[in-house]
C-alpha cells in the first residue's frame, strides 16, 4: 500500500495462491457490470475467465470503511490461457 495525494491510498490485492498455482493470473478489480465487460474481452482474445468475490481480509487494515462496500460491490477478475495440449479436457468443475 502507498500514499498518494492527498487523502488518496493505492493498494494492489495479493492474489490468491491457490489460484495463482492452477495458473491464474489476477488482473484487476472491478465491479459487476465492468467484471462482465471485461469478461467478454478476455474470452474473445482466447482466455478462460473467472470472477471471484472480493474477501474483506484482502484489503488492507486503512480500508475499514470500504471494506463492506467492497465485499458486497466487487470481484476479482482472474484470467488464465486455455490449454490446448493434446490429450487434455477441462471439464466443467475445473473451469469454476
């Protein structure tokens, strides 16, 4: 987290390791109707797409007071390139 401006705090969430070692990448986060948006894009550039919750413990400890809106507003949205390897099927409950 860093300060910048007046009154302004920057932070970038951690990823979540489990995610991260099925080899997802997190991109951003945004609320629901840019997390659709985004979504899209990604799935016509050829990724596999996953939105996830934003958690509470996530945020840093001078975000006391966003940390509800943040919770009930907006999603992680994580992405990751599609296997292609021969042999290899992803079914539904890999995908998420």
């Amino acid at each position: 987290m860093r300060t910048s401006g007046v009154n302004k705090i920057d932070f970038e969430l951690a990823p979540d390791p489990e995610l991260v070692a099925e080899g997802w990448e997190r991109r951003f986060m945004a609320d629901p109707v840019r997390a659709r948006e985004s979504v899209e894009l990604y799935e016509s550039l050829g990724y596999e797409v996953l939105t996830e919750p934003v958690k509470p413990v996530e945020l840093p400890e001078a975000c006391t007071d966003c940390r509800v809106v943040v919770y009930f507003s907006f999603v992680n949205v994580y992405t990751r390139k599609v296997t292609t390897q021969p042999g290899f099927k992803l079914d539904a409950d890999e995908r998420r």
